[in-house]
C-alpha cells in the first residue's frame, strides 16, 4: 500500500510540473506565414497542409503556445513583400532577391539549404538532352543558378540549335525573341537573367529587349507558356524542368500527382526546353520575419529558428519543404545577403 501511495503521489507531482511548465509558456493568438507563388498556389497549399499542426507542436516545446498557424500564398514576390513590410504577415519564405528588396522591412533568420544538382556547368550546351538530365544527387549547397530556356518554338529551336552547335547568341538574337519573366525582385526569374545579359551583352537589360511578357503567376506559367508554344525563352532555377517533367508530357485535362496540370507535349522537356544561358550562383531562399511582428524578438526568434530547423530534419518536414527543394535550414543573419542586396541594385 505505501508503494502505491508512493506512485500515486509521484504521478500527481509530475502532472503539477508539467501544469507548471504549461502556464509558463508564452501565449499567441495567431502566427501567419506566406510562401512567394515559386510553385502553384494549390501545390503549396497542399504540400504544406500539416505545417501548421507542427509548428504549434514544436514552438510549444520550445515555450510558446500559438491557437492559430495560418499558411497563404502570396499573389507575387512583392506581395509577400510588402505584406511583410506592413506587419500583416509574421514570416515569409523569400528569395533571396525579394529579401533585399524589403530587408528594411524584415529581417531574415534562416538559409535553406538544398541538395545540389548533378549538373553545375557555366556552358549550356551541357544542360541539354535526355542524356544530361539533371538529377538532385548533388551535395548540400547553399547557392543555385537560374536558367535561360529555349521553349519549342521555331524560334526558339533556332536559338537552341546555335547555342548546342557551340555558336554565340547576339543581342539580335535575344531581342527577336518573345520572353516571359518573373516579377523584378525574383532572383531566378528576373535579377540574375538580367544580370547575365548585362554581362554577356554591353550592359543590355530586360528592360532593353524588345517583346517582353512580365508574370506574377509563377513559374507555372511560364512553363505552360513555353509547352504552348506562346512564348520562345523563358527564365527559372536551374532545377525547373525537373519540377515540371511529369506534368510536361500529361495530357492537359490531366495532372501530376503533384497537382500540376498537364501541358500535353510528346517528347522529353530534356530535349524540347533547350538551356540557352546560365547565369552566376544565387544565394539561396530565406525564412524571414516581419520587423512589425509581435514574434520579432531575439528570444522568439531563436525558437523560430530552431522550430523549422527541428522540423525539417524530421521525415514529414522533409516531404513539407520539398515544395521548394529545401532540404536543411541554417541560422543565417542580414549581411548573408548582401551579395543579393548588390545584385538588386546592379539589375535596377
């Protein structure tokens, strides 16, 4: 009987301390987060659906106790952006371009990282064919290259067979050419393209070519554009036709199992959407919070930090971040970017 008694009272004493614990930690209503439109709207949705209940699992673990984790998708780069800048979002995952952009506004708190790609070659020639897929078999890297594509236009054929013959494009080539870009802060879909014609080109932009079609949709479209055959180059992660590669060759009343609709080409993306330039390395996405947030303190954001660091070394966080091929998060700090931030400023 004095064991028992024992028991009983050991049991009711561990259930005072956890109560103890319970009520120490700090309460919030609601955390928001936003993903930029890098992939689908609905892709994200979906392929985040469990985030919110991790993430209340975690922070409480960590001393914070949230009712509430809502995920959105912003309409653009920018949105996020200035969502961000006016306190109407807590953390935002940003490019590392849009993150310069409204870096007064916010301030970044972790890198991702990414499993590096089998292909890194400055030569696009190398990037094209079935027999130089690209696979995600690379080591963990903190950087990735954004990619000039030929879509399978006439033209665009022409420029693909130029550039896979060894020869160079000409400015001419480039302007006669119907482009479709991302919105200016994204790093793959704008920045670093236009950078590149800036240095391949006499300090030629964006801006200076001739027939341009600005997207605030993602990169989904612009890879719809190119299977339809409505644009000749498009621009996106180097990692992009691997994203796109089911969904490229599925009948478009059809979708991946992604939730990606079908575009209803025949042949390999590898051989049809040719890499015409590459550009330098981009520093990788970042996680970043809100200045205006109730959650930016150093003490909250070291949880933050070691929240999805935690969660995504978990095979369920894993699958969640796949959604924009991270695969690690490091703690990071504002002059990680800076790079990023002369970039920004060299492309305007």
């Amino acid at each position: 009987m004095k064991k028992i008694i024992a028991i009983v009272l050991a049991i009711c004493a561990l259930c005072s301390l956890s109560a103890v614990a319970f009520a120490d930690n700090q309460h919030f209503d609601k955390l928001t987060l936003e993903f930029v439109p890098s992939k689908d709207a609905d892709v994200i949705i979906a392929g985040t659906a469990n985030l919110p209940e991790l993430v209340k699992a975690e922070m409480s673990r960590l001393g914070y106790d949230i009712d509430e984790v809502d995920i959105t998708v912003g309409t653009s780069y920018d949105a996020t952006g200035e969502a961000m800048s006016a306190g109407a979002i807590d953390i935002g995952w940003l490019p590392g371009g849009t993150y310069a952009l409204y870096s007064d506004d916010t301030d970044v708190i972790l890198t991702a990282t990414r499993n590096g790609l089998s292909n890194d070659s400055e030569n696009p020639a190398d990037w094209n064919g079935e027999a130089n897929k690209t696979l995600k078999n690379g080591p963990q890297v903190t950087f990735y290259r954004a990619l000039i594509y030929a879509a399978p236009t006439e033209y665009g054929k022409m420029l693909a067979d130029k550039v896979n013959a060894g020869e160079a494009l000409t400015w001419e080539d480039l302007d006669g050419a119907t482009w479709a870009v991302q919105k200016t802060s994204s790093s793959a879909g704008y920045i670093y393209p236009a950078l590149w014609l800036m240095q391949h080109y006499d300090g030629k932009k964006i801006s200076d070519l001739s027939k341009v079609t600005p997207l605030d949709s993602g990169y989904g479209t612009a890879f719809s554009m190119a299977a339809a055959e409505q644009v000749d180059i498009i621009v996106c992660y180097a990692d992009g036709r691997n994203d796109y590669e089911a969904s490229w060759n599925l009948p478009t009343d059809q979708q991946d199992e992604t939730g990606k609709q079908g575009m209803g080409r025949s042949a390999s993306i590898w051989d049809e959407l040719n890499v015409i330039g590459v550009t330098d390395g981009i520093y990788n996405d970042t996680v970043a919070i809100s200045k205006e947030s109730p959650y930016y303190t150093p003490e909250i954001v070291e949880a933050l930090q070691n929240c999805f660091i935690n969660i995504i070394n978990t095979d369920e966080g894993k699958a969640i971040f796949d959604v924009y091929s991270h695969t690690g998060y490091a703690k990071a700090v504002d002059s990680d970017y800076d790079g990023a931030r002369a970039a920004l400023a060299f492309a305007k």
